[in-house]
C-alpha cells in the first residue's frame, strides 16, 4: 500500500497496475481546468482590490506579518493557478488527447496549486489572534 495521496495514486499506476482511463482523465483535467478558473477569478478579486495596510487593522508587526504572508501565498497560489489552467487548455485543445501529458498537469495541480494551500498554516489564540506558524511558502514546498 502506498502512502501517496488519492489523486497521485489515481494519476499513476495504481497497484493493481491498471491506469486510469482516458476518458476519466479528460474530465477529471475539464473539471480542474473549470474549478481553477472559478478560482483564478476569487483571488485576482481579492488582490486587486485589498492592499496590506488595508488589511492590516492593527498596529502590529505581528497582524503585519500575517497578513504580508498571506498576500504572498495567494499571489502564489494565483500563479501556480494560471499556469495550471493554460496547460489544462492546451491539452484539452489537442486533436488527440494525451492522456500521460494530462496525467501530469493533474499531479502539478494537484501538488503545486492544491496540496500547498490546503495545509494548516495558521494558529489561532485568543491573545494574539491568528498568526503565521511556518513561514515556509509554496515555492519552497514543491
């Protein structure tokens, strides 16, 4: 048994060593492909219309940080998720599908625009409010 994640799991051989189909792969890489523009859209809102000194409500080298850290993550985020939807895109435009190559912008989906920005990052205390516990970014994880 493997201790990678379902979606890795999935995009590889499984360990029956059957892969997955090509059918399953071409909307399971539409689907992402739909969910990062939804979400391309959410951040790029955000960032364009919040500035730090907007969100920093305290006078605090602590909400300072936090919330530096957080514009910062989802600058990456927005990156790791544009590049992610043109590859998307470009499989998807092709006469044949290339289900290996699909299979790869899925598991960098999955492990760069995904996986970094689901992990806990914050604690929260009822003194300090929230605060950066890693100060580990995306790119440096992947």
């Amino acid at each position: 048994m493997t201790n990678q994640p379902y979606l890795s799991c999935a995009l590889r051989k499984s360990e029956r060593g059957t892969i997955m189909p090509a059918t399953k792969v071409k909307g399971l890489a539409e689907t992402s492909r739909e969910k990062l523009k939804a979400a391309i859209e959410e951040v790029e809102r955000f960032l364009n219309n919040h500035a730090l000194p907007e969100l920093v409500q305290e006078d605090n080298e602590e909400s300072r940080a936090f919330y530096s850290g957080m514009l910062s993550d989802l600058r990456h985020l927005l990156v790791f998720s544009e590049v992610a939807y043109e590859k998307l895109g470009a499989v998807l435009r092709r006469p044949n599908f290339d289900t290996d190559l699909a299979e790869r912008i899925l598991y960098e989906v999955y492990h760069h625009a995904s996986t970094p920005f689901s992990i806990l990052k914050m604690n929260v205390t009822p003194k300090t409010g929230a605060t950066r516990t890693q100060a580990r970014t995306p790119s440096a994880s992947g």
